[in-house]
C-alpha cells in the first residue's frame, strides 16, 4: 500500500501531464469503447430485423400457400356443384349412395341405353392429380355406405369402415408430411349431405415457396395443427411427433428458449388455422457478427493505441518543454538571473519562455541600475541613522562618578548614574534589529532616569503580551518617540503625567502604541508632521527623532511599515508602530 501511496504522490499527485494523459486516456478508451459497442449494438440490431424481416416474409409466402391450396380446394368442390343438375354431380351422388358394384352397373345401363359415355368422378379426380403436383391423394367418404374410395397417381382403394370421418382419413390417408381439406357433398334436391370430398396435400409444396430464400434464411420454419401436430419441418427434426416446444408459442415475446435462446415470428392467419412458426437462434445470428465483432474490437484496439501514442508523445514533448522552464524558475530562486530558456515552436509555452527570459533580462538591468544602488544607499543611511558616540572611556568615569555620590550619600545621584552607564552600554551596540523586549527594557530604564530627575511628576506603564517580547524590531525605535514626549509633551505644571506603551496584533502586523495624556499637538503641526513622515526622503523638520525612526522603520521593513501620529491638543498623542509580525514571535519580515 506505501508503494502504492509513493508512486501515486510522485507520478500521479505531483504530476500534470501525468493526470492530463491519465484523463485523455481514459476520455478515449471510454469514448471509443462506448461508440463501438454502439456500433456493434446497432448493426446486430439491424442485422436481427433484417433476419425476422426475411423470416416473416417466408412465412406469409407460406401462409399464401395455404390459402392458395385451402382455395383450390374450394374451387374444385365448386367445379362438382357449378350445374346442380350436371352428369358430373349426378354421378358422384351416384357414386356415394350406392356400392361401388352397384354404381358400376347403373353407369353400364346407362352407357347401353344411351351410347354416351358421361363424366364420371374417377376421370374427373385422375385429372386433379395430373394437373396439380401438390395433391397428393383424392378421397370420396360415404356417410350412408361407411365407405371411402381413394385414388393416387398410382393406385386406388375402396374401404368399407364405420369409423368417424376422422378416424377413417387417420387410418386410410397417409398424413405424414401433408395436410388435408374435407368438403361436404350435398344433394341439392334434400340438402342433405351424402359425403365429402378430401384432398390431401403434399406439405413438401411448402418448401418450394421459399426455397429460394434458402441460402439467406436462418433458423427453420415448421408449421403446426394448434394441436401441435407438425405439418412441415424446415429442419426435419419433429416429423411424426408434436412439436415439443408448442406451449411457448402462446406467450407474445419475440424471444424464447427452444433449442436454445431463439428469434420467434408466428403467424397465424392463413385459412387452415395453421400455426406458421419461424424460429431463429441467437447464435447464429451472433456467429454471423462474431466477424464483424472482431472488426471493431481490432480496429477500436488500433484507434486507441494510435490515439495514445500521439497523446503521449505530445504530451512528453510539452512535460519536457515544462520542465526546462521549472528548472530556469529554480535556478532564478537560487540567484542565478543569467538563465535563459530555450523557445521552440510559437505556442503557449513560448510565451511564458519569453516573457520569462525578458523577466530575467530586466531584473539583471535593474539589479544593475537601481537595486544595488539603493542597497548601498540605504546601508550608508543606517550606518548615518545608527551610529552613535561610543565612549568607552565614559565607561569608568560614571562610575567612578557614581561611587562617589554614593560615597556622600547621593543615592539618588548614584542610581541615575547607574541608568545612564547602562542606556551608554545598550546603545553601543553594533546590533540593528533587537527583540522587543530589548527595546522595552531600554525605554523602561529612560523612563526611571527621568522619573527620578522630574521629582516623580509624571507614571508609567508597559502592558504587551509577553509572547509579543520576542518578535525582532529596529533598535531604537521606541526611545525616541518617548523622548520627544519627554521634551515636547510633558506638564510640568502637573504631577499626573502619565504615559502607556502598549500592543496589538492584527494577525499579521504588529502595532505599538505609545500614548500620553500630555501637551498635544496643533492640527497645524500635526498635517505638517505627517507629511514629513510621507516624504521620502524626508525633508528637513524640527521632529528629527520621530522622522529618522519612520525612516529607519519603512529602510529595513518597507514603505508599508513606520509611525502613525493621531493627537488633540491638551488632549495627549498616541503614536503608533507598525512592525511586521506573527502571533508567538513568529517573524513574517
């Protein structure tokens, strides 16, 4: 799993062209996948319609067939009744209510009486058979006599059986691979029934309406008595038997399990009541499209991969295009402002290469021209702002000074010696930037020098967080303005003078307040202080201190840091410093 993780963050998280060709990848496979599969879809849909198409077309070609020989049937019977007075329908009355010696007799004294030869129903059923192919066998059946007289191409039988008509034809008419029509025979004189006329059909005849369909047909075709009995059989398999499968034939769905999964079209109009049933089996329509399948697997395998070869290769020239400019931007991250990157073809990547080039090319001039000048300019300045009378030699004098007062029981004197030996030693230091609490101690040690030499007239209180002591800031930055108070605020005529340094944070700066209840300042002053304060440089002003302090501040941190000076007069002044910071310490210059 940590393999896993590794290889994710390092080829994957942390690489673009890696997820842009992971992306373009998958949008591919997915796209064209899924369009072949449409196609294939489509294509075995239309080739199924196309193949149930051609099935219900043999099977009305069939379904005419039946009707083509259920109305031949009945043209012949309406041959026998065309005169109801006729020596044809004379004869088969004859013929049917009289054995056939007898009928044979009648014929010979009538052929003797008269000397003409009438038709008779034997020639007449002898030229049926010649002048239709698909008649198989002819039948007379007798109701009155119980006999049935049939008649083939090649033989004729007289039956006596007092069997049902059914039964008889079962047992006497072959049934096997035909089917039949029975008609009755009527005396037109009493409308009674005397017999019937059956004709049984060669059900091979039904092979011949679509066996030149053969070759494109799938599947076979059977045709069934709604018993179940089979009639016809394409695949002659359930001849003799009935058709196992003929309970599925009463549910409406196009798709059955037969065989195996199956097409099924059905038909059942024809004028015989048949059921027309064409069965087609899903696999060999799939096998079919088995070729065609393969097709679009290769050619779906072979868009895929040229697809992604050319991806991958732009994209490895991009990703190596890329990589030049990371490694130029880290090497100007370093200091190294002579890189250049090489610009090939005029795209997007081109631009950022020149764009970065010129980047390059005008820091190197500025960093000549101005940044190098300034940076000399503003060490000179903070050299000149901070460099302070350094006498050492002071050092041993105040102290020898303070043992003194000591000596005479000054000590009074003694301390304010103390406190000026130690703001000597503090401001020697060759330290620019001190943490605050530095600072703050050096204020509080002014703030007691003074508060002992003005006779207790003035307090004081210092109220910053002491997470806030060590953020850095400038060395003196705070005494100053504290001294300007001392010179220009302070009531000499009261003894409640009092003076607050204080902090707040805004989450990225940080924001000493110095404020006291003293003089004030005119709003005259106060606009022309703070234009001073503005300019830079600044222009000449009777407040040094607080113009050399905001120069110092806006020199080591930026234009957007120094003082800020709101006052009234009478009132008091609060100064602001602002200094970048974070909260604990945490520095942000």
């Amino acid at each position: 799993m940590k393999r896993f993780v590794d290889f994710y963050r390092k080829h994957y998280k942390q690489k673009l062209f890696n997820k842009i060709l992971t992306m373009y990848a998958i949008i591919t496979i997915v796209s064209l996948a899924t369009l072949s599969a449409f196609v294939y879809t489509y294509l075995n849909t239309a080739q199924v319609q196309k193949e149930l198409d051609l099935n219900k077309q043999i099977l009305a070609d069939i379904g005419s067939h039946l009707d083509i020989k259920h109305a031949t049937s009945q043209q012949i019977i309406q041959q026998i009744y065309r005169d109801g007075s006729s020596a044809l329908l004379s004869d088969v009355l004859s013929f049917l209510q009289n054995n056939f010696s007898d009928y044979l007799n009648k014929r010979l004294l009538q052929y003797s009486a008269t000397g003409v030869r009438t038709p008779d129903i034997n020639s007449f059923l002898r030229l049926l058979l010649v002048n239709n192919p698909d008649i198989r066998a002819v039948a007379l059946y007798s109701k009155d006599k119980k006999f049935i007289f049939t008649l083939t191409k090649d033989t004729q039988n007289y039956y006596f059986d007092d069997a049902d008509l059914q039964t008889v034809i079962s047992k006497y008419i072959s049934t096997d691979r035909s089917y039949t029509t029975i008609s009755n025979i009527n005396n037109m004189t009493t409308q009674e029934s005397v017999g019937n006329l059956i004709i049984d059909y060669d059900s091979t005849g039904i092979y011949r309406t679509f066996q030149d369909k053969t070759d494109e047909m799938k599947g076979y075709v059977v045709v069934l008595t709604p018993e179940g009995n089979v009639i016809f059989d394409s695949s002659n398999r359930y001849y003799g038997q009935k058709y196992p499968f003929a309970p599925l034939l009463n549910n409406p769905s196009s798709i059955q399990r037969f065989e195996e999964e199956s097409y099924m079209n059905l038909q059942t109009t024809n004028k015989f009541g048949f059921w027309i049933v064409g069965i087609i089996p899903k696999s060999t329509i799939n096998g079919n499209m088995k070729g065609l399948k393969n097709t679009l697997i290769l050619v779906t395998v072979i868009c895929i991969a040229a697809a992604m070869t050319l991806t991958y290769f732009t994209i490895v020239n991009f990703s190596r295009r890329t990589k030049v400019i990371v490694q130029a931007m880290k090497k100007v991250q370093d200091g190294d402002l002579s890189v250049r990157i090489p610009r090939e073809k005029e795209d997007e990547l081109f631009q950022i290469s020149s764009r970065f080039n010129q980047m390059c090319e005008d820091l190197t001039q500025y960093i000549d021209r101005v940044y190098k000048s300034e940076i000399r300019e503003k060490h000179a300045e903070l050299v000149a702002f901070q460099a302070q009378i350094k006498p050492h030699f002071l050092y041993n004098t105040l102290e020898a000074i303070r043992m003194r007062a000591l000596s005479k029981k000054a000590d009074d004197v003694g301390e304010m010696i103390y406190i000026l030996a130690t703001l000597f030693r503090y401001s020697v230091k060759s330290e620019t930037i001190v943490k605050i609490s530095d600072e703050i101690e050096y204020c509080r040690l002014y703030l007691d020098l003074f508060r002992i030499r003005l006779l207790q007239k003035f307090t004081y209180e210092i109220n910053i967080e002491p997470e806030w002591m060590s953020i850095p800031i400038l060395k003196l930055s705070i005494q100053p303005i504290i001294e300007n108070y001392i010179i220009h605020g302070l009531k000499m005529s009261q003894s409640d003078n009092h003076l607050s340094i204080s902090a707040e944070w805004d989450g990225r700066d940080l924001q000493l307040l110095i404020s006291d209840n003293g003089n004030g300042i005119e709003p005259l002053r106060l606009k022309q202080l703070r234009s001073s304060l503005e300019q830079h440089p600044p222009q000449t002003s009777d407040s040094i201190g607080l113009i050399n302090v905001n120069e110092r501040l806006k020199i080591c941190f930026g234009s957007g840091y120094g003082l800020h000076i709101n006052s009234e007069p009478g009132q008091g002044t609060v100064i602001s410093v602002k200094i970048p910071a974070g909260q604990g310490g945490q520095q942000f210059a």
